[in-house]
C-alpha cells in the first residue's frame, strides 16, 4: 500500500498555513500537558497554549536548547508513555549525556513518509538498489533510509560499518545505482576508485544522495563528472532525530522543507529575533507532528536562508539555502557534529583525569576527515616505553572515537608544543575544501 500522498505536498498557503496551524495548536496542547519541561516554560513565561492563534504567536514561546536534552537525559521530554514507545535512538549530545529520543508507531510511519517523499523527488523507484554508507554516529539515519526506501520497494543493502574498499567493492559488484552517504565519504570512495584504477563505467550507479553536511556545489560537480551520476542533498537532525525533513527536487533550487511536520523560524542567533523573510539566520524548528518526542522552538546551529517563489516542480513546500557555516561552535566531521567541551568531557571520562593541555583540530588526509587531538605528556601519561606510548595513542583513540562516531587520532605532544596564543575552546577546522573530490 502507498505511504505517499503527493497532493500534500502542493497545497496552496492558505490550506498550507491551517494545516500548520492546526497541527501547532495540537502539539502545544499535549507538550504542555505531558512535558513537564515544557509546561514548566509556558508557566513562567505566562504562555497559554490556547492564546497561540496565528503562527506568528509562536515567537512568544522560549526556545529549546541542545543542553535541555542533556539536562532532561533520558527521558525527561518524552511526551508519551514508555509502553507506547516502539524505538528508543541516542544520539551525540553537547555533554557527556547523549540525547535520547523515542518514536510511537505512528511516529515511525511519518518518518518512513518523509524519506520516502525525498528518494522520489530524487527519481529513486522500486528498480533502484539502494547502498547506505554512513558512519557509525549517523547509524540511526541508516535505518530510517533502510525503512523509506523499502516502503517504496527499492532493493536495500542496509548500513553496515565496512572499511571504504568493501564498500567499493559492493557497490561495483552488487551494481548498485543509489548510494546514500556524506560528501566526505564519497569524496573517499572516488580517490579510492581512481587509486584502485577502477573505470566509473563499470559501476551501475546513477545517484549519489548527500546528506550530514551542508551542500557543496564544486563538490557536487567533481562527483557528477568523475563517477558519471546526479547528486541530490537531503537535510535532518541527529537530534529529532532523523534525515530528509528537507530535500532536493529536479529544479535543484534550494530544499524543500516538509512543512507538513514542521514549521520553520529563521532567527537571528544573536538577538533570536526573527530575521527578515529571504535573510539568513539560524534554523528553529517546531515539529508539527511528533508524538513522543515533541521539539517546539529547537535551535538548530545551522545557518539558512528561506527562499521566495513557487518552485517549477509543483511543491508548494518553502524552500531553504542550507549554508556551511554555523551559528554555533559545533564542527560537522563526515556528518556528525562534534562540540569541544563534548570532546573534553569524553577525555575525563577516558583518562581519569581532566587534561592539563589539549587542543582539537579536523583534518583530512587521503579524502578522509577525522579529528585529531593533541594532549600534552603529563606524569599521568608519560612512559619510556615508544611502543607502551603508541599503544595508549591508539587505545584512546578508538575508545573517543567509539564515543563520538567520527575518526579520532591521539598525538601526544610535549607542553611546549602549546602556544598560548591558540585558543583550546574550540575545534580548529583545518580542511583546506571541506570534502572537494
């Protein structure tokens, strides 16, 4: 049986905004009701979810954070029973907490609407093998992909975490034609083909969808030359947690937001006054939708910029610039964003100790991104052993990285490698295109 209704995605704004509107109005109602979170905000800001009667209203309601779900770990914003949650996912919080969100059936259903929406508007089809390539801190969007492309009953070879020549390998041999991944990752494979004198010829492979990392056109365009395919972006958040709730469609003109299950705000992240239409700003998302895990106001951290004009493919969903840069201090490794006190959190955690000196950078080397951490040699740390010392490096390297789902490499570095001039409150990006091919 479809899943898909086609006529939603083109309703007129009158039809557009009720529907918004509506579906606003219910979502406040059982947040207040169920969250206490939630209804602690409306209380003291004296918010009635009853006064909210037009969609601008909603600027009176407080934001939500990333350190809420932190402070609310594990399931302190659920809005449902646990007996009527069927999935439970994690994802990367800005502490040491992760954030735990969970879906009701109906919830499932919705997101396995969204994707769906997003491979068809990408002329992915029941004739297409579908490969998920991602990292092991994007597993949760593997399933989600797993589950949309299978509803429209693509062939799927679902996410499994294999070093980038076995993937290579099944995407030649199983010809597969779409392959879901981060820029980065293809960026990877594509210097992994040419290295191993493979002809993109030979692939079946037809499209290439990018998602975890803000568009990169000259990326795009190296991609579409070299392995003779199309490329389509799709937008989401670990934290809702899931992808495509924004996709390209064949006019390639910014992203359609599913306005269906959520209403966007665009701010200025300064004031968090709401930017002029067309202007760029932080990204607030409302979800419209969600019954377990309910988001109102959640400031995203990316920078966007919400486009005017009806879009030639007919949808009537608003369509959004996804810029690189952020409003925040987070860096996207292969997809994941990594915080710097997260980092430092995880290091207490794994040495025992808090590190006198450390400093954190992304680089790449050979297509690959990863975080490199130097920590300075302390008598906690130091031995005279070469090999004891390398093997520390790598134990604590996998252990982070087991911890953040992105690639780490550990340099111990002697103090006076530390200038003072370099901040350590921050993740230095070092990556000279941010993934070109």
């Amino acid at each position: 049986m479809p899943i898909r209704n086609p006529a939603v995605e083109c309703l007129d704004l009158e039809e557009r905004t009720q529907q918004q509107l509506e579906r606003l109005q219910s979502t406040l109602n059982r947040a207040c009701k169920n969250v206490p979170f939630y209804r602690n905000q409306f209380a003291e800001n004296r918010i009635d979810p009853l006064q909210i009667e037009n969609l601008s209203d909603l600027t009176h309601v407080p934001f939500t954070h990333r350190s809420h779900f932190s402070e609310h770990y594990p399931y302190g914003l659920f809005a449902v029973p646990l007996r009527d949650v069927v999935r439970i996912h994690t994802a990367q919080g800005s502490s040491i907490n992760p954030v735990v969100s969970g879906y009701t059936k109906q919830d499932l259903a919705v997101w396995h609407e969204m994707v769906a929406r997003a491979l068809v508007a990408a002329s992915v089809s029941g004739l297409d093998i579908l490969q998920i390539h991602l990292d092991v801190g994007l597993t949760n969007w593997g399933r989600e992909y797993k589950d949309g492309a299978e509803a429209i009953e693509s062939s799927v070879i679902p996410l499994t975490i294999l070093p980038p020549e076995k993937q290579l390998m099944i995407l030649k041999d199983y010809r597969t034609s779409v392959l879901v991944t981060t820029g980065s990752a293809a960026a990877e494979l594509v210097h992994l083909l040419f290295q191993s004198n493979l002809n993109p010829n030979a692939l079946a492979l037809k499209t290439l969808i990018l998602v975890g990392e803000a568009p990169n056109r000259d990326m795009a365009r190296q991609l579409e030359e070299r392995l003779h395919v199309r490329t389509w972006f799709h937008y989401g958040l670990s934290e809702v947690p899931g992808p495509a709730l924004a996709f390209e469609c064949d006019e390639r003109s910014g992203l359609h937001l599913s306005e269906d299950h959520f209403l966007a705000e665009v701010i200025d992240p300064d004031s968090g006054v709401p930017v002029k239409e067309g202007e760029v700003g932080e990204l607030v998302l409302t979800t419209l939708t969600t019954r377990a895990f309910p988001l109102i106001r959640y400031r995203t951290g990316d920078k966007v910029r919400l486009m005017d004009g009806s879009c030639g493919c007919g949808r009537t969903f608003r369509r959004m610039e996804w810029l690189r840069e952020r409003t925040d201090e987070a860096v996207v490794i292969r997809g994941v964003k990594i915080h710097h006190q997260q980092v430092r959190t995880f290091l207490h955690r794994i040495l025992g100790h808090e590190p006198e000196r450390c400093r954190f950078r992304v680089r790449e080397t050979r297509r690959r991104d990863y975080l490199e951490v130097w920590l300075g040699v302390d008598d906690l740390i130091f031995s005279d052993e070469i090999k004891e010392m390398e093997q520390t490096s790598l134990r604590l390297g996998s252990e982070l990285a087991t911890e953040l789902g992105v690639p780490v490499r550990i340099q111990f570095r002697e103090p006076g490698s530390f200038k003072p001039e370099l901040s350590t409150d921050r993740i230095e990006d070092l990556r000279e295109d941010h993934g070109a091919a």
